[in-house]
C-alpha cells in the first residue's frame, strides 16, 4: 500500500528508526494517524513524540505492535460473530477442598501451611486505577480501616514479615506490578514509608506497559480526543503479571533461592492473608500446582466463577469464567445461565484471583510460553451489525487465565473458605457500594471493606474463646452495614489462627469497643472491655494482660452530614471515626511486662 504523501513529505524531519516504524504502522492499517500531518517545519516535535511513543509500544508488546493488530482483528472478528471460546465443552460444578467449617480443619491445613511459610514469594498485581471507586491516588495507599489508618500496602508487607519471622528462612521477597497509572505513585509511598520495613533489594517493581485502544474491527488505533499526536491508550489487564515474572526472570531466580510456593494477590483485600497458611497446607497436601483461593458466589455478581470444563474428547479444564461471560456459557451449555443454586448461592464458587502456585511446575511453563495468557477483546458495539464501537475496545488479559497454558497433568484446584474470613475488596464508591448492597450483593465499598476486616478479626478472636457483644448497624455507611467491636489485630500479632488461638484467651467485649493489637509476644487473658484499648509490644519485650477490666469513653461512629466535606478517604465510606478516650498499654523496653487488675 502507498505510504499516505502527508507521512512521505515528512521523511527528512524523522530519524531512521521513526521513519521505518512509521512505514510499519502503515503497513499494518494505521495510515490514519498520517493522514492529517501538515508539511515539514509545523508540529514537527509532535509528529516525533507520536513515533516515539509508537516505538515504546512496539516494543513493549511481546512480538511488537504488528503482532498486536493481528491479534486484534483475530478477536475482533470473533467477537463480532458472537463466538464462544469454549464451545463444544460441557460446564461442572468444580471439586475442591471446602474449609468453611472453620476451626479444626483449618487449624490442621494451617500447621501444614505454617511449615511451607519460608519457601513463600509474594506478588501483588497493583496496576488497576480503581476507576469505579473515582479515587485518584493509588488504591494500596488507601487506609484498611480508619481505627489505626493503617494502608493496605503496610498490611501486606507487615503480614509478609510476620511470616517471615515465623519462618526464620530468611526474607521473603515480594514483587509489585505496577502500570503507567500507578508505578510512580508505588515507589514514592515506598520509599516516603522506608518500605514499611522491608530490606533493600526485597522489593521487585514491574511495571506493565499499556496497548494501544482500537477504533473498529480493523484494529485501527485511536489517538486522544484533544491530541492527534497521541495514540490512546489503556492497560492491558493483570494477566500480564506471568510475562513480566518471565521477563524479569524472577520466576527462575526463586526457584535457584530454593523457593517454592507464589502467592498472587490484589491490591485492596487485607483480609486473604487470613487464608493464606491454611491455602498452602492445602496445596502442600494436595500437591497443587494451582490454587485459586475461592468464596462461596451470589449469582450475578461481578465476580468470576471457577467452572470445571469438559470436552467429549477427553480434556478437562478448572478455569475461572469472568462475570460478564458466565451467564451465556452456561446457558448455551445446560439451558440454565448464573442463577442460583438451592441454597441461593451460585453452584459455581467465586473466584477472588487469590491464586497459590508450586514455583517450580510454573517457571517451566514460562520458560516454554513466555508467560502470555490467551488475550480477549470485549467491545461494546452501538450497532447491530457489529461495527461501530460505543468507544475504543482494547485487548486484555487475566491472571487467572493461567491454567490455560497448563498440559492436562498439572494438578489444579481450589480452597473454599468463608466469603467474611478471606474477601472485602474496595472497588465501588459510596452509591455504587450502597446501591448493590441494597440488590443484596456484597458493597465492595471502603465502609464495607473495613467493617468486614474488624468482623474478620472477631471472627478469628472467638476462635480463642473471646465473646463479643452482637454487632448494630450504622445507618449512614453503605446501606446499614452492621459494626460490633473494632478489632484491629496487627499481622505482627499472630498471622495464623493457631498463633492467635495461644496468645489470646477468653474474655468479653462490648459492641462500642475497639481492640487494637500490635506486636509479637503479648498474651491477653480474660480481658474485660467496654471502650477503647490498644495494646503494643515492641520486638524483645512481653506484655502480659490478666484479668484486665477497662472501662472508657471511647469512640463514636459519626455519619457525615449531607453534604459535609471530608477527605476522599473518608467521603467514600460515609462515617468517621471520633475517639474520645483511649486506654494504651504498651511494652516498650526488652523484658516482661505484666498487667493485671
Ligand atoms: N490490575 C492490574 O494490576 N493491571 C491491570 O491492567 C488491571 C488490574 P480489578 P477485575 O476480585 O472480585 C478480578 O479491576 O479485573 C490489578 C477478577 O478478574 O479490581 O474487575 C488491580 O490493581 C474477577 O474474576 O478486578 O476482576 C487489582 O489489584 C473477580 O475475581 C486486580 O488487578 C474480581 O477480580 C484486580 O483488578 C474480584
């Protein structure tokens, strides 16, 4: 095809390496963004920052920007005709291992798990903007509760230490995939927060790049509403979390330290550590090569479903089905879509990409597939025939795709925990969160997240013998979400059921109450609360609570006023926390320190 004259009269003012990729585009359908260049000597700077920034996606899509038109219109034709990627597989209820009974088989999965604890690496996927949450800062810098304010980013970390020292393995390393939205964002809060205690070097970024948006079923790229010399772009999905592990060789460097278990994880649900120990004595027992740490799914929520897939011809796949798929692969394959099953969940678990992989069987995979899980596109078409876009399409990919690239011998499976033990992500703003939780399906908003982690807690510390008043709901935040005792329990205090079962027991807490924990060797026995109690220790020194009763004014929950202004943390729950009085014991010197009544 003839390059369009506006780029041929612009040759002299582009280098070589600008002229030639500008010859590619062409060659590959995207004339267009030529079209419209003046003669040289007018925005020539512009025209160069165009094919440089061509250049920089050429090569930060595997195989180059060719490859990716290709891929493009493969899909994009696809999708058009309406086509079902599993067609002609049968749909299962999946078998896995179902720990929702709580205390003893998770005690006994956790001790397994607790022995595998030092062959740990970490990777948390923390590229998405939080769009649907309309915050504009990094979501793991957003607090997980507003009783300490303590971000999620620290949690994690903090709970990776504890591990560690649990361990005494040696460091636990920890990767972040991080995307043009947040990648500088990311390194500033780690370094402003001395990576919340991580050593130097034990903390990988990697950051993902974006791919270029699509105008039609050509793949022609679109460039910004207010730039023409700016090709639009969006990002490519967390599944590009494998390839970037590949790339960056770091799947193959853990396996050499002698690791042996990845634990993927997203950026805003504190409460999946509380699965973690149990999870990997799972896959130790089971000797998993996969698996997705799963919840217990209401039917139509944005959520996707572990499906078992089987095919007359013998294959069989457990693969997780996005949400907006779901309904119409289960229809076409049993005539019934995402309803629910007799106890009024769905039958098919969710998935919460909370995903536990044997290091080694997964470096092999990568070594041989460079680590690309299959690639979607899903374009919202204004017309019937399929032709127009509403606006510009992109393709994407999932990390919970993976098992695609697995051979039918991989052993692949789940753990099915409690929804309030393991998952309240932070994805919606206040009238989305309150808007689903009046449907009846989970908020997944800032309030929701945060009274789910203070009953995740109380959940844990009844498990020890502590008794806690019953929990009230709070008008304002969320569609009258119910709030019992704040119960903050720092992962530095006890990162397993087991751990906490020894440090606490017994005792008797109010509704209005906070508890908030903080430190490796403390022991709170028959502790009497109605009000408000932090308890630290720092490392080295032992607090020893007898027979506490404490009695303070404490805190109040304030719904904020219509219309009152707050700081978008706050704003996005609906209440802030007032505190009025606090009790503090606290270990501060090496040795033991006793407390009594
Ligand atoms: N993320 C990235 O790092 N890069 C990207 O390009 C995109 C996201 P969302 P999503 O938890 O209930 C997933 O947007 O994709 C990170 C599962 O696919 O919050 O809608 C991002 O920072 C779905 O099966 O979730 O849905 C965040 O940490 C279901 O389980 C993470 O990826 C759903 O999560 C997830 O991104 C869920």
């Amino acid at each position: 095809m003839p390059l369009p004259s506006e780029l041929a009269r612009n040759q002299a003012i582009l280098s070589e390496k600008e002229w030639r990729l500008a010859c590619r585009l062409c060659e590959i359908g995207q004339d267009h963004l030529f079209r419209s260049w003046p003669a040289p000597g007018e925005s020539d700077a512009d025209k160069r920052r165009l094919l440089r920034q061509a250049i920089a996606l050429d090569e930060g899509y595997p195989e180059g920007l060719a490859a990716y038109v290709g891929n493009a219109r493969r899909l994009l034709a696809a999708s058009r005709l309406g086509s079902n990627p599993y067609e002609g597989f049968l749909t299962r209820v999946p078998a896995g291992v179902d720990l929702r009974s709580g205390g003893a088989e998770i005690l006994a999965a956790e001790e397994l798990g607790m022995a595998e604890a030092g062959r740990l690496a970490f990777v948390l996927v923390a590229g998405g903007l939080g769009e649907r949450l309309g915050y504009r800062g990094i979501k793991v810098a957003l607090p997980v509760e507003t009783t300490t304010g303590k971000p999620y980013l620290c949690y994690y970390i903090e709970f990776i230490l504890a591990l560690e020292r649990r361990a005494r393995a040696g460091r636990l390393p920890l990767a972040i995939m991080t995307s043009e939205d947040t990648h500088a964002l990311t390194a500033h809060f780690l370094e402003e927060n001395n990576h919340f205690g991580m050593a130097e070097g034990q903390i990988t970024l990697l950051k993902q790049e974006q791919v270029p948006s699509l105008l039609d079923n050509q793949a022609r790229f679109a460039t910004s509403p207010k730039d023409p010399f700016h090709i639009a772009t969006k990002p490519h999905g967390h599944g590009d979390v494998h390839a970037l592990l590949h790339k960056h060789g770091l799947a193959r460097r853990w396996v050499a330290e002698g690791r042996r278990w990845l634990f993927f994880f997203q950026d805003t649900n504190a409460l999946v550590f509380n699965a973690l120990p149990a999870a990997l004595g799972v896959s130790a027992r089971e000797k998993l090569e996969v698996n997705s740490i799963a919840v217990p799914r209401s039917p139509g929520e944005a959520a996707g479903a572990l499906v078992r897939l089987e095919h007359p011809d013998g294959r069989s796949l457990l693969i997780n089905v996005e949400y907006n798929q779901l309904d119409g692969l289960l229809r076409s394959a049993t005539g019934r879509g995402d309803e629910p099953g007799g106890d009024g969940r769905s039958p098919y678990p969710g998935n919460i990409n909370a995903l536990l992989f044997a290091l080694e069987p997964y470096a092999r995979t990568l070594d041989h597939s460079g680590g690309a899980t299959p690639e979607f596109v899903n374009p919202k078409y204004a017309d019937d025939r399929r032709e127009v876009f509403k606006s510009p399409a992109r393709l994407e990919c999932m990390m919970q795709d993976y098992p695609l690239l697995l051979g039918p011998e991989a052993r692949t499976g789940f753990t099915l925990f409690e929804r309030s033990l393991c998952f309240s992500a932070v994805k919606n703003n206040f009238d989305e969160a309150a808007g689903r939780a009046r449907k009846g399906l989970p908020p997944e908003g800032a309030a929701s997240a945060e009274f789910d982690f203070y009953a995740a807690n109380r959940w844990r510390l009844e498990q020890a013998g502590m008794r806690f008043a019953p929990a009230v709901p709070i008008p304002a935040a969320e569609a009258a979400i119910p709030s019992g005792t704040r119960a903050v329990l720092a992962p530095s205090f006890a990162p397993s059921l087991g751990e906490l079962r020894r440090k606490v027991l017994g005792g008797n807490v109010s509704t209005r109450s906070s508890l908030v924990v903080e430190g490796e060797d403390i022991l709170i026995e028959n502790l009497d609360l109605d009000g408000d109690l932090e308890v630290r220790a720092i490392s080295g020194a032992r607090a020893v609570l007898h027979n506490l009763a404490i009695r303070n004014a404490g805190s109040e929950i304030a719904p904020l006023a219509p219309g009152e202004t707050a700081a978008t943390e706050i704003a996005m729950r609906g209440f802030r926390i007032l505190k009025k009085a606090s009790r503090r014991i606290e270990a501060t010197r090496p040795g033991l320190h006793e407390f009594s009544a």
